[in-house]
C-alpha cells in the first residue's frame, strides 16, 4: 500500500510540474514572421499595385544627384500595408515594393525573395514592370543591388516603413 501511495504522489507531481512547465511557456507572435522559404513573385502579386498603400510620393529623385531612377515624380507603394522592418531591421521575405517614376522612366520593383536568392543583398530581387504590373525583366541587377547598398542598414529600401 506505501509503494501505491508514493506512485500515486510522483505520478501527480509529474503531472503538476508539467502543468506549471506549460502554463509559464508564453508564446508571442511575432506581427512580422520571416518565412525561412524563398518567396518567388510572379505577374499576380503586381495586380493593381495602384491600389496599395502609399509609402511616398516624391516630387524629385531621392538621391541628390537624380541618380534615382531620373530626377522625376515618383509613387512608391508597398502590396503589406502592415509590413514593417523587424527589430533586426529586416522587412520579411515576402515584402513586395513598387515605384512609379514620371517622365517615361518606367515601373520598378523590390521584392524580399530571401532564403539563398542575392544573398549578398539580403535576399531582394529586383524587376522592371508594364503599366499593368507585369513583369517584363527580373534579375539581380548589379545596378539594383549597387545603388540599394548604400541604405543596407535600411534592408536595401529607401523608404522608411
């Protein structure tokens, strides 16, 4: 009868441990999870891209010089209106970017692809789009990645979100 006493108390103190072990875990989602996958754009993730949320309307280039893109009017939209760089800094792969520039410039875009893709350049991958947001060139441009490297603190975007 003492040996059925003393397992009965070890198999409660058992259970109450890992009672009190699962009730002190607290979880906290995270507003901004980084999917450890690569996320590969495609034509259907530019649909109406004018219709996002506004980041910045410029009335010149960003760069002092009109580098950027020409020194013309331009429109940057963000597809997440709630994406916003982590406590790293990063934005979450995913993040999808889009500028309009004045002036016969054209469509750009940044897209957070991330996993191995331009590794160097924190995973963004860079397109050129029609006025209907499909895609007419993607790459790794040494160009895109040059010029963006000098916000790198920023994760390669001009823009403050």
């Amino acid at each position: 009868m003492t040996k059925s006493i003393y397992a009965c108390a070890l198999l409660t103190l058992g259970a109450i441990l890992i009672l009190s072990a699962c009730e002190s875990e607290q979880v906290v989602d995270d507003p901004n999870p980084t999917p450890q996958v690569e996320y590969v754009a495609t034509d259907a993730d530019f649909v109406n891209f004018r219709n996002w949320s506004v980041v910045k309307q410029l009335s010149k280039a960003l760069s002092e010089d009109g580098r950027a893109h020409t020194d013309a009017a331009r429109t940057i939209w963000i597809k997440q209106a709630n994406a916003t760089r982590s406590q790293n800094g990063q934005y979450p792969n995913g993040t999808i970017l889009v500028k309009e520039v004045q002036g016969g410039y054209g469509i750009v875009a940044m897209v957070k692809r991330g996993g191995t893709y331009n590794s160097n350049h924190n995973g963004w991958e860079w397109f050129h789009l029609d006025s209907a947001g499909k895609i007419t060139q993607r790459n790794s441009s040494n160009l895109c990645n040059n010029c963006h490297a000098q916000v790198k603190s920023q994760d390669y975007a001009f823009t403050k979100n």
